[in-house]
C-alpha cells in the first residue's frame, strides 16, 4: 500500500499534531479507516482498538502492527457508515485523513455520534477543500477526478469541516491548518476535538 510505504514522512508531517490530540486517551479506542495502522505509534502499548477497516487486504498489515506496537486489536470489516457496535458505547473515535474517502460522509459521522457515550470525543484530522478559491483551490478542481481514482477514492473538495460542524456535537474545538506535504492538493487541513 502506497501510504504504508511513506510512514516515516507522514509521521513527520503529522506526528506531533496527532500525539497531541490522543494525549490521555482511554483505554479503549475505534478507530475508523485504520489502514495499514498508522496511528497505533500514539497510543500508549495495551490500548484496545476496535479497528474499522473494510479493506480486509490490510488485515494481516493492521494486526502486524498492532502486535509491533503491543495494541489489542479488534479488527470489523464494515465501514464507518454502519459500524456493529451498541450505542452510546465508545468513549473516544479516532478518525485520520479518512473522511475524504467514505461514501456517505454525514452518515459515517452521524454513525460516530451515535457509538460515542455522552461526553465522548471524536477525535479527527482531515484534509479539507480550499475555502480562499486560489490557485489551490484551482488544482483541486483540475485533478479530482484523477485523485480519486488514484488515491482509492479519495474526495478532495469535500468541506468535512462543516460537516462535523452540522452533525449535532455539543462541542467542537476544531483548527484549520495548512500542511506543507509533497501533495499540494491537500495542503488544507482541520485538526479537531468534536464532544457528544
């Protein structure tokens, strides 16, 4: 997988940002779109992570690293639009550069509030649409269609920041961010803690 092959430079572009968010986080954690197990490097060794991960040609890459970074894994082949888990159950949901690539969505994060206990944080850093309709902006536009196909279905014009706005959190404490990676499409970036 291509993003498994660049770990180290993600890691150095987004590390930092991504120890901060999951500082003091619980015991347990669902993560959604958890790819190759990108995350697993912030959470403290003995965290349960019940993965969401409908590609299950990563399921052998996930548990590998899990057992590398002494995580409990729960691996569910469904997507975050309808995850088997009860309601009101998650104390913490862990989203990353995911958002981009669901089907639905409203209905993936109307899936989030409904999992999170009362109190619950979901947790989130996505890359976003250019809201200054500049020359990114421009690109985005330009190579969507190729960037989807390219990047399993990746949307690059979505406004998630909005989205999660709209979804019905009792508190949201979100920033916007530009991230100077190699991929100049997605320099836009929110970072953010959404309580249900």
């Amino acid at each position: 997988m291509f993003f498994a092959l660049i770990d180290a430079y993600m890691h150095s572009k987004y590390g930092e940002r991504k120890q901060e968010l999951l500082k003091n986080h619980p015991e347990t954690v669902v993560e959604i779109g958890a790819g190759y197990g990108a995350n697993f490097r912030y959470l403290n060794p003995g965290t349960k992570v019940i993965a969401i991960e409908p590609n299950e040609a990563l399921h052998p890459l996930l548990e590998q690293r899990a057992k590398n970074y002494e995580i409990n894994i729960q691996l569910h082949s469904s997507g975050a639009e309808e995850m088997n888990i009860p309601d009101n159950s998650a104390e913490m949901v862990l989203g990353s550069l995911v958002l981009c690539s669901v089907d639905d969505p409203v209905k993936a994060i109307s899936e989030i509030v409904r999992i999170l206990k009362p109190g619950g944080e979901f947790v989130y850093i996505e890359h976003v649409k250019d809201h200054t309709n500049g020359w990114i902006y421009s690109i985005q536009r330009s190579v969507k269609k190729p960037w989807k196909w390219f990047f399993d279905g990746c949307h690059i014009t979505r406004d998630t920041g909005k989205t999660i706005r709209e979804s019905g959190f009792s508190k949201i404490d979100q920033v916007a961010f530009s991230n100077r990676t190699i991929f100049v499409p997605v320099i836009p970036h929110i970072a953010g803690k959404a309580t249900k």
